[in-house]
C-alpha cells in the first residue's frame, strides 16, 4: 500500500493532480492496520486530506470483499463511476465493484406485470410512460430507475413498479429469477468493493432476522464514510411508524390481489376486501383521534409527544384496528393453496399488528413516541432514544473491522461525544488536520453588535448583514438558516436591496436549485437544513458561506427532548454533552460547503453573537478552522483584493 501513495507511485504517475499528502497516508496506513488486525477506528479527516483513496486502497488491497456506505448519493457516484475506475487503471488491475440503492430505485417485474393488465385504467399520460418503461426493461441489465432519461422525480406511479421491504415476496416471487434486486445482489456477492448508502446499509440491518429480506451480501470488513450522519439513519430505521401511505399501500396492494384471484374464490374475494376495508376504516379512525390530539397542542411544531396518558385515550381505537387486522389475517388464511401476494398482505396485517403494541406503549423508556402532522396527513411513531447499542451490535455487528470516517466527528478536539453516540468506546481514534491552508484561504466575520437571535430585532439586523456582505462578495454566496421563517423574514429584506440573483430554497427542487447557481454568474441562495451538508461547490462560484443561528436542535422535538431527559436523568449535562457537541458538528458540516480545494477562497460568516458573548461559544471555536478572524465588514473587501 505504501507504494501505491509512494512519490513516484502508480497514483503520482496515473491520477490528475494527486499529490502526496502526509494526512492520507496515516490514514491509508490506519485503515490497512485495522483491516489486517480487526476492530474499529474512527478517524477524522480534515478537508483536503483524500480521505476516499485513503480508504479505497486498502479496500482494493484487503483481499476479501469490504462494503463502504457513504451518506449521500452523490459521494456514491464519485467512489463507484470516478475513484475506483481512476485507481483500478493506476493500479493496473481489476476491481470487481458493486454499486447498490435501495429496493424502490429498481422495477419490480412481478408488480409492473400487474400494472400492465391494468393499463386500460391509467389516465394517457401515464399508459405513455408505462410503454416507454416496458421497452427500457426489456433492455436494462439493473433495473435502475436512474436510467430512464427524463423520468420526473416525483412521477408517481414509479411507486406501484417497486417493492419495498412490505411488498417484495422474496423466493416466493414468480420472477425471482429475473429480479433486478436479486441480480444486484448477485453481482455484489461477486464484487471487491461493495457501495451502498447508509440508509440502505441501516434497511438492510433492520430486516436480516427475517427470511428472506436482506440484501447486501455478507462483509466482513466495512467502512462508513459521512460518519456523522449514521445516527439519524439508524433512528429512522429501527424506530416504528404507522403512517396513512403505509395504509394506503397495503389496500391498494390487497385490492389487485384479490382481484387476481380466479371467479371461482369470488365469494371469498369479497369477504376479504370487506375484512381490508375494516382495516382501513379502524385505521382512519385512529389517525382522525391522533389528529383530535394535535390540535389540542399549545406549539406549532410537527411533531408532538404522545405521552401516556395521550396514548390511553388513542387505545381503544388503536385494539380496534388490532382486532380488524387480526381479522382480516385470520380470513386470508382460511384460502386453500394462498397466492404468496395474499400471503404478503397477511404478514404485513400480523406486523401492523405488533406495530401498533409498540406504538401505543408510551411508557416504554427505550423509546420516544410521537404523533407527526404533514399537511393534512398525520402517523404514530416511535424511535429509539439511545442508538449507540443497535450500531455496535446490529450496523456494526460481528464484522472484523470496522472504519468510520467523516471531515466532522470532534469537538473541540475531542472524539468522546462521537465514541458515545456511535457505541464505539473503545475504537482506536485518528484525527487528520485538514490539508488546506485556512489562514490564506479564508475570513470568519463575525460582527458586532448583534441583538439576541431569539429577539424579534435579529432578523432585521441579520438583513441588514446579509445585505452589507452580499454587496463585498459580489454575490456568490448560500445563506443558511436554522428555520424556514427566518429565511424567509431575511429574504423578504435583502431582496430589495440585493443586485444579485437570488436563488430560495421552495421555490425549485433542490437538484434545479444547485445546477441554477452553479450556471448563474454571482448567483445567492437562501436555504435551510438540507444545505448544510453534502452539496460541493468548488471555485468562485461560492466565495461566501452566511450561517444565521447557532444551529440548536429544538429542545421541543419530541426525540430531541427525549435525549435530553435522558442525558440529565443519568446525571449528565445534556446541554454541554448533546446539545453543544451536536450543534457544532452540524456548524461545521454548514461552513465545510465554503473552501473544498486548495485554490478555493472565501468568507464564513457566522451571524450568532452568543459565539462571542455566551462562554460556551469558546467550544465552538475551538473547533473551527483556524481562519483570521474579524467583526469588520471593510476586511471582506480587503480580503478580496489581496
């Protein structure tokens, strides 16, 4: 391996402007170590220090296949359609890869045989679409939605081509065979280098105690890059949620089921779509009491904690629903010789089933439930409070050797608050300094004279800020908030002021939003949370990364509460051990947008004053790039000049 990094190297003689990087090479050296000896090591890698070559050629080298999941799609097309076609031609040699997504990107042959005996049902658009698919699958080799040029995003009836974790019927399919999913996971079982993301890498954990379900082969040593995202995941696919789409599905699903069945079992088709609509009915039923519940609520949050007592008064409708689906399951076993889809209904009854126990067990201390409202849509969840034990012993499991690694894992200098959320007290630690050179290539600005950020002033002042920046950079700036109002208060202000075009999250799909300001010569964009972190911006285009609050996670978020409750009933602080560590990660992963090469070169601005006025705003900066730091506006001109 260390001649593969050597100066005169493959990479040195064969890559586009690799250079040897001292960062890389530890963490290269690191990654080989624990392959080789087993466990787990957390290493941070500061931007600029390579972190993905880092990890690949020990990948390549390790001699047993290794499975990598990264955070984001984007970082999966870069290992799988860049990194490893780049290495394997430096390294001359083959590097069998395996590119893997979840379920839903691939069509389901057995559903869309299904959807084609009903095309005389489908409104033309859709029947043009449906023929346009059924000439693309007679072609592809995966399956993969991606291929479909011109597909929209939101293209709906996409949904009824697939099969979730709920829908698949496994070896039981009559096209099993043929199966897009099945083929993915054959060609990974055959691969080196196995890519998926996080969520399907925590999907695929969710369900390996069922028979069939998985699909990620065996690996026994795993890398997890974006490292700090992997909490939310994990929440997300180990916590439980009767929501009105999973309702939805499972009629429309039981509906073509029955309907397939042969004249002869009309009588029992008809039974059976009665008990269904039971099912659905009670359901409704228990949404409409969630619902009564919500608007009793004094916030105006989302999400709402279902406390016990709340939870008595949705029992009663909750056992009706049990007592349906039971029902409705019980009738659906009486069938001589089953057809497996009407076998899937019935499990996915028995699982709603059991769903509902949990989801009403509000005093159960594992979890945290809560009733979430979209729109006029509302769903029971419930999620686990402490991931740490179900990444050690379900993500993580009994692999050999485990590397996770992120540009934003310490605070401070200080694994622990990561070691602890991750379940990883006794990893091996490495912390790589970023490569690029902060005190040239950057300015943090932060001014003076800020009212408090929970005052009525502050976004009016923030405006005004906002504005005097915009006009020294020229434009070429994402200004991030912690909250849709503000962004939209500021917004309202520094449009009338601005010369630049302004770009605003809401008003265009996110893809458009980023492909818009690349192409638009000192585009601003205005956005929120889901800019903060994986969107790559390289060069002049973005000079200038405005952050408004200190980005606190919302003590009134039901599992956010939840944490906290927990941290101060152990004895701990969960302000200085949650609430500070998280927010600085999160901080980080919004200013790391700014400088993503060495010739980058750019503002952080951060608007908050409690980073100056509050003490604990000496964390913060401890754990900042170490850029000059200034409260005036006329050094942003300098800074640009020079």
């Amino acid at each position: 391996m260390a001649e593969v990094f050597a100066d005169g190297g493959p990479l040195a003689k064969e890559v586009d402007g690799f250079e040897a990087r001292l960062g890389q090479r530890a963490m290269a050296a690191a990654v080989a170590r624990t392959f080789e000896d087993g466990g787990t090591l957390i290493t941070e890698a500061g931007t600029g220090t390579g972190k993905t070559l880092a990890y690949l050629v020990p990948a390549v080298l390790a001699g047993r296949r290794v499975l990598i999941s990264t955070g984001t799609r984007t970082l999966q097309d870069q290992i799988f359609y860049k990194d490893l076609p780049a290495l394997s031609h430096a390294m001359d040699r083959e590097i069998r890869a395996a590119y893997m997504k979840g379920r839903t990107n691939y069509l389901c042959l057995h559903r869309f045989d299904h959807l084609k005996d009903a095309e005389g049902a489908l409104p033309d658009e859709e029947r043009r679409w449906l023929h346009t698919i059924d000439e693309w699958a007679a072609e592809t080799n995966t399956g993969d939605r991606a291929e479909i040029a011109d597909l929209p995003d939101d293209f709906t009836l996409w949904s009824d081509m697939t099969a979730n974790g709920d829908q698949c019927l496994g070896r039981e399919c009559p096209r099993y065979a043929d199966c897009f999913v099945t083929r993915m996971r054959e060609r990974a079982a055959e691969s080196d280098v196995v890519i998926v993301n996080h969520h399907l890498l925590c999907a695929d954990a969710a369900v390996r105690h069922g028979a069939f379900g998985e699909v990620i082969p065996e690996c026994d040593l795993l890398v997890i890059d974006e490292a700090h995202q992997l909490e939310d995941v994990v929440t997300q696919y180990f916590g439980v949620a009767l929501t009105a789409h999973r309702l939805e599905e499972l009629d429309r699903d039981a509906g073509q089921a029955l309907a397939a069945l042969p004249p002869a079992d009309g009588f029992f088709a008809a039974q059976a779509r009665h008990a269904v609509d039971e099912v659905v009915r009670t359901g409704r039923h228990l949404f409409d009491a969630a619902r009564m519940l919500i608007r009793e609520r004094t916030d105006n949050g989302d999400r709402m904690t279902l406390t016990p007592m709340m939870a008595e008064r949705l029992l009663e409708h909750g056992l009706a629903f049990q007592s349906a689906a039971e029902q409705a399951e019980t009738m659906l076993r009486d069938l001589e010789e089953l057809p497996e889809d009407l076998a899937s209904i019935g499990a996915r009854l028995s699982q709603a089933r059991a769903d509902i126990t949990v989801l009403l067990a509000a005093d159960d201390a594992k979890f945290v439930h809560f009733i979430e409202s979209r729109g006029r849509s509302v769903s029971l969840r419930a999620a686990p409070i402490d991931v740490a034990e179900l990444v050690r012993d379900t993500v993580i499991g009994s692999r050999r050797a485990t590397v996770l690694t992120s540009a934003t894992l310490t605070v401070a200098g200080s694994f622990e608050y990561m070691l602890g959320r991750l379940g990883s007290l006794g990893a091996e630690t490495l912390q790589l300094a970023s490569e690029f050179d902060f005190k040239k290539q950057a300015v943090l600005f932060l001014p003076a004279d800020m009212p408090d950020p929970r005052s009525p002033e502050f976004n009016r002042a923030a405006a005004w800020q906002v504005s005097e920046i915009l006009d020294r950079t020229q434009g070429r700036a994402f200004v991030l908030f912690t909250s849709y109002a503000a962004m939209r208060d500021v917004h309202a202000v520094v449009s009338t002021r601005c010369p630049w075009p302004i770009l605003m999250q809401g008003t265009a799909p996110r893809t458009a939003l980023l492909r818009d300001f690349r192409a638009t010569p000192h585009a601003v964009l205005f956005a929120t949370a889901s800019f903060w972190q994986g969107v790559d911006v390289a060069g002049d285009t973005l000079s200038c990364v405005i952050i408004d609050r200190l980005p606190f996670a919302s003590p009134g978020d039901p599992l956010v509460k939840a944490r906290i409750d927990a941290i101060d009933q152990r004895g701990g602080n969960a302000f200085q051990d949650y609430q500070i560590p998280l927010a600085t990660l999160t901080l980080l992963q919004g200013l790391g947008r700014l400088i993503r090469t060495r010739t980058d070169r750019g503002v952080l601005a951060i608007l908050d004053p409690r980073l100056t006025k509050m003490a604990y705003g000496r964390r913060f900066l401890k754990s900042f790039p170490p850029a000059p730091i200034t409260s005036d506006l006329d050094k942003i001109t300098d800074f640009f000049k020079g």
